[in-house]
C-alpha cells in the first residue's frame, strides 16, 4: 500500500508538473532554463522556497537534532537570514537578468565585468557548488526510498533509479515543470509533517508533546544546550554561530540566479522574501519528531543518523503515511535537484563551451543527461552525515558571495581580483592543510568556510587597486543607478 501511495503521488505529480509547463508554450532555451521569465508570485513563490524545503530540510535537519540536540536547532534561522539578504539582493540580479537577456550566473558576470572569461571561471566553481549539492538531493532520495518503501534493496539503487526519473523530468520540463511539482511537494510535505508530529508522542511511548521533551532531558540532559549531546567543539556556539552566516551565501548558488531570473517583476520576489521566513516554522515539527525519533533509536550514530527520521516513521506509522511521507519525500528530491541540473547543464553549455552551444536546447538537454551521471557518481562514492556535506558546500559556495555583493556595490572592483579572491578561498577550502592553518587564528569549532571568507575579501581589497577597473557599461548592468552619467549643466 504504501508503494502505491507513493507512486500515484510522484507520477501524478511528475506527469500533471510536465503537462502544465508544456501547455501552450513553445519549449527553447529560455523556456526551459528560466520558465520564460514570466512566474508569478504563486509559482515562483514555492520555486524559491523549494530551497527550505529539501531532501536536507527532511533528513539532514532532523539528523541534526538527533545526534547533536540544540546545535541542529541552526535550522531555524537560516531562512529567515536567507530572505533577509534576498530581499535586496535578490531584485538587482533580477534587474541585471531581465535587461539584459540572461540566463546562467556566468552570463551576469560575463556581462558585469565585460568578461567571458571570469563569466566561465565563476561558471566551473558554480558547477562544482552544484554537484556537491546534487550530492545531498540524491543521497536523500537513495534513503528515502529505501528506508520507507523497505524492500531488500541497496540504497545505490534506489538513488540510480531516482536519479534517471529526475534526468528524464529536467529533460522533458525544465525549471517551469520543477516549479509547478513544487507546489504540490510543499503542500504534501507540510501534511505528512503534521500528521506525522500528531502521532509522534505516541510512538515515543509517552503521552503529550512535553513528555517528548521530559524524556529527551532524562535521557540526555545536554541535547537542549550547545554544544549538545556529547558535547564537542565541532558543535559548539562558533560552529554554532559560523554556519549561521554561511547560510545566507545560499543566494550566490547558481541555481538561485536562474530561479532569480524566471519571476515575473521584482514585486513578485519582494513580496516572497517577505513572507519566506514562515516557512521556518515547520522546522519546529522536524525537531520536535527528531526528538522523538532519539527516544525510540537512541543508538542509530554517524552517517546511519541520516535515516533516523525515515526509520522512526517506518517503525511506528501505518502505510498509509509511510506512503504520503514517501510520495512527499521523492517530490522534495526531484523538484530541486532538476533545479540544480538545468543550472549545471545551462553553465556549461553557455558559459563554459558558449558558442551555439549555449543557445541550443539539444546541447543543454545532452548536459543533463552527463551532470545526472556525475551526481550519482559523487553520491554512491561517500557516507558522511549530511549535515557534513552542507557544511562543506556552503563553505565552498559562500567564496562567491562577495563577487556577487561588491558587484553590485563596488563599481571600482575588477574581475582579476574577484577570481584571486575566489582562488584564495577555495584553497583554504579544498586544501585541509590550509584550511588547518587558517583556523588556528579562529576559535575552536569554526567552520572552515569564514575563514577562507576573511582571506578571500582581504585578496580582493588588495589586489583590486592594482588592476584596471571596468568600463561604465559594465558597472551598469550591476549599479545601473552609479553607473549613469550626470546630468550636464546649462547655462541659464
């Protein structure tokens, strides 16, 4: 039973998503990359806030909680933190994009700093972003199925098998197909959470939602503090309080530039970063059945705590909110991990080959058959917790924020600086012995990524004197206000 739940819920909604966007458009580059840049405040409203809600929003949250207690309580303010720096960022990108006719990150650079070669610099970097975050999607997707369907069958499969009906709903639909499934993904998803807390004491063995927290404190009287449960400087108020300002470099994602680039006016994303943050809210139902979950599996550890949301909901549900939970769970990997294809396939085909390549849906639509193996290849490779992998890809992706914030604030920096600024800080990154060495100026627990931020700006600041600042038309497409000329005085 819960199989066929959860089929007729992700085929439905796969099927009626493909059917929608294809109605009474004619499918082309544009089309497919940016939903034709004409989302309403509806459909563009739960396109972006497909962000909150994903296969990490699901199970890396809740993993969190369950293994470190109140340090994954982090969870409920990177939306909020989030909405505030798109609500005026957000808009200029969008202003940049509309103007001038863009589809991929790459293009805004290329275009900010007239340069296609930093245009393809920043393409490669945001590619890489991409696939680690790719990695996160199928990785839940592999467990969601496995663990609530409960057939004898390696994860690995299931995420190859996700992973093919996700290919085949990127290529037929595009970013339009993926935002009319996330509609009916957010909806299913905030019902099975609900119904999932009203049952959750319950299944804990006790009888209100404040025994759920009396046994969490008997049982472990440090999962309400930081650095929590076993208490470690991994998890302690700087990893705490660092992570927390990672999260905002969520809008230097490539992918957030094209979900950027498809609304309708900057009213229509205004308004979204306004009422985003209350989406928050449902994070407090995650951690309050993440809590029960420790009651019941207080032994699950390491990367195992990953399903410990699915596990508890497959123990103790009937099947049909396995089902629901289920169905839910597919259409909050697919949804964004097609978002995160087409970006991936449109960098590369636009930025990275450019040419005719960058205006030929064929070409894009081969790129997602090729980023779709890539993905599934990263993912099967590795077993860390999946907080672990968000951690590194927001201490990746967030070397780009201060390339997309002084671009629209610094007319005077330059690409060259920008790039030596980036290389500074994946280094510190991707190099653990760097990275070692930049932390020991930090307090213990601090993610690697604030660091490498500190260098990374430090490099731009000194290097940006030096080299030859871009031309007024250049500075416009970011600061069209800095960027006009002034007014010319008449004699009177």
């Amino acid at each position: 039973m819960a199989l066929t739940i959860a089929l007729v819920i992700a085929l439905g909604a796969v099927l009626g998503g493909g059917l929608l966007a294809a109605r009474g458009v004619r499918m082309d580059v544009a089309e497919w990359s940016v939903g034709g840049r004409r989302l309403g405040t509806a459909l563009f409203w739960f396109l972006l806030v497909g962000e909150t809600f994903t296969t990490f929003a699901l199970l890396g949250a809740s993993q969190g909680v369950f293994s470190g207690g109140a340090p994954g309580f982090y969870v409920l303010g990177t939306v909020v933190l989030f909405a505030a720096a798109g609500y005026w960022i957000v808009p200029r990108i969008w202003q940049a994009g509309k103007q001038g006719e863009l589809l991929t990150m790459g293009d805004y650079f290329a275009r900010r700093f007239s340069s296609p070669w930093f245009g393809r610099v920043v393409a490669l970097f945001g590619i890489i972003a991409l696939l680690l975050y790719m990695r996160v999607q199928l990785t839940g997707l592999g467990l969601i199925l496995q663990n609530l369907l409960g057939f004898d069958v390696s994860p690995k499969i299931y995420l190859i098998a996700g992973a093919v009906v996700v290919a085949v709903f990127a290529l037929a639909g595009g970013l339009r197909a993926a935002a009319f499934v996330a509609v009916v993904k957010d909806v299913l998803l905030v019902v099975a959470l609900l119904v999932i807390a009203i049952g959750a004491a319950k299944a804990a063995g006790v009888t209100s939602v404040g025994g759920v927290f009396d046994g969490v404190a008997r049982k472990f009287p440090d999962a309400a503090t930081v650095p929590g449960i076993g208490g470690s400087a991994k998890t302690n108020l700087w990893w705490w309080m660092s992570f927390l300002l990672l999260t905002p470099a969520t809008f230097a994602m490539p992918h957030q530039f094209q979900v950027s680039f498809s609304a309708k006016d900057a009213a229509t994303i205004r308004r979204n970063s306004i009422i985003q943050p209350l989406y928050s809210l449902f994070y407090v139902a995650i951690i309050y059945i993440a809590y029960a979950a420790l009651l019941v599996l207080p032994k699950l550890s390491g990367s195992a705590a990953n399903k410990s949301l699915l596990m508890f909901v497959h123990q103790h549900f009937p099947p049909a909110v396995i089902g629901m939970l289920a169905g839910a769970g597919i259409l909050v990997a697919l949804a964004p991990t097609a978002v995160l294809i087409v970006a991936a396939t449109s960098l590369f085909t636009r930025n990275v080959l450019g040419g005719g390549r960058g205006r030929s849906l064929a070409a894009a639509r081969a790129g997602v058959v090729v980023f779709t193996v890539l993905g599934v290849l990263l993912s099967i490779s590795g077993s860390e917790q999946l907080v672990t992998i968000m951690t590194s890809m927001y201490s990746a992706i967030g070397q780009l924020a201060p390339a997309v914030v002084l671009s629209l604030v610094w007319r005077r920096v330059t690409a060259p600086a920008l790039v030596c600024g980036v290389v500074a800080g994946g280094l510190v990154v991707g190099v653990p012995a760097l990275g070692d060495l930049a932390l020991a100026a930090f307090p213990a627990g601090t993610v690697v990524g604030i660091p490498a931020l500190v260098i990374n700006l430090i490099v731009v600041l000194a290097v940006t004197p030096f080299t030859k600042p871009p031309a007024d038309e250049a500075v416009a497409v970011g600061m069209p206000r800095a960027a006009a000329p002034a007014p010319v005085a008449t004699a009177g």
